[in-house]
C-alpha cells in the first residue's frame, strides 16, 4: 500500500476510533455496580449511536440478519476482495484466531465479510474469496447502492471509491474496524483492524465465556 493510500485507511480508522470513543462513554454498565469484562478492543456495550442488526444477502442469494447467528459471537466487517493488504489481514488473523479458539469454540463465532465494493464484488468472487480464508465466514453483498449505503450508514462505515489508472483499477478507501456481538445479538465491540490475532483470541474468549459474555 501506497503512503497516500495508507494516510486515507488511517485517516478513516481515527475518524472511527474517534467516534466510537466518543461515544463509549456512555457505556450501559456505568453505574450499575458491576465490573465490565476486560477487553483488548474498545468496549461499547449499550452503545446505540451504530447499528444493531442488518438485512442483506450472502454469496447464495439468502438475506441474513442477525436473527440467523443467535447464539453465536458475530464479527461484522466491512472491506472489498480487491484490498491489497488491510482486508486480506484481518481475514487472515481471524481465521488464526479461531484456530487457537478451537474447534468448539470456533463454530460459535460467526465472521462475516461485508462487501464495500458490490461493482466487482460479485456473489462468486466473493463466495471464493472468504472461504479461502476459512470455509465458516460468510460474505454479504448489498444489492444495490441504496442497500450500501443504508447499511454503512448504520454502523457509520466510511467508504470511498478512488479512481486508479483504468476504469476498474479503482481502489476504496474504507473503515479499517470491525464490530463484534455477543452471543445475545448485543453490539459489544469496536475492533481495530491490524491488530494482531491474541486480542482477537482474548476477546473472543471473553464473550464465548458466557451466555452475554459479562
């Protein structure tokens, strides 16, 4: 990755981080008397400025919902197949994590790759790019703009097309996060991307450990 498209990735991560800080400090857990879990990725439980459930379909052309994951942990994230590097990382310590996670706990966590790029990112492009990572994500594919858009806009996800040296050589600039709910379908998480895979593996250890994961 480029200097200029590294400074745009974190650019739209701090604007993220920024708002998801902001509003963490109105936290649920305030003040009701008991200790929050301690986890390695920003803690906005009882947070509803983003969005807590979506309706979009997959690779196979089924609409899914969070209803479809009760009972398991969901990591939601937003990036596009053509991403040079941030995207295929974070596929890529996911599936280490749940790896480590084992295979109990790995069939309890739920990643889900939602595509930002519908115009390339067709159904089989996208079917074949996340079960080259691990045969459990599933990829969402909004169907048109108007989908893109209200779905970035629910969990305020910045994206952007940026013209390349052809038409189809474009690259999107996007939020480099993910969220995380626990097994309740409860918005828990806001996880950098780049990480690393042990503050996946703590976190999700965390929220695997209980039936809310407090």
């Amino acid at each position: 990755m480029n200097r200029r498209t590294l400074a745009r990735f974190a650019r739209a991560t701090v604007i993220a981080l920024a708002t998801a800080g902001a509003l963490g400090a109105t936290l649920g857990l305030e003040g009701c008397g008991q200790q929050p879990p301690s986890f390695s990725n920003l803690d906005i439980t009882g947070n509803t400025q983003f969005g807590n459930n979506f309706s979009l379909p997959d690779s196979n052309g089924k609409t899914r919902t969070m209803a479809d994951f009760k009972g398991k942990v969901v990591v939601l994230f937003f990036g596009y197949t053509h991403c040079p590097d941030v995207c295929p990382t974070t596929m890529a310590e996911l599936s280490q994590a749940l790896q480590q996670l084992g295979p109990d706990a790995g069939k309890r966590v739920q990643v889900i790759f939602v595509s930002v790029d519908p115009e390339r990112d067709t159904p089989q492009i996208l079917g074949q790019y996340v079960a080259a990572f691990n045969p459990t994500f599933i990829a969402l594919r909004p169907a048109d703009d108007a989908q893109l858009k209200q779905v970035t806009k629910d969990f305020r996800v910045y994206y952007a097309k940026v013209p390349g040296s052809t038409p189809d050589g474009y690259t999107m600039d996007h939020t480099a996060a993910s969220y995380v709910f626990d097994t309740t379908g409860k918005l828990r998480l806001f996880a950098r991307d780049g990480q690393g895979v042990t503050p996946w593996v703590h976190d999700l250890k965390i929220l695997l450990g209980s039936n809310d994961g407090n």
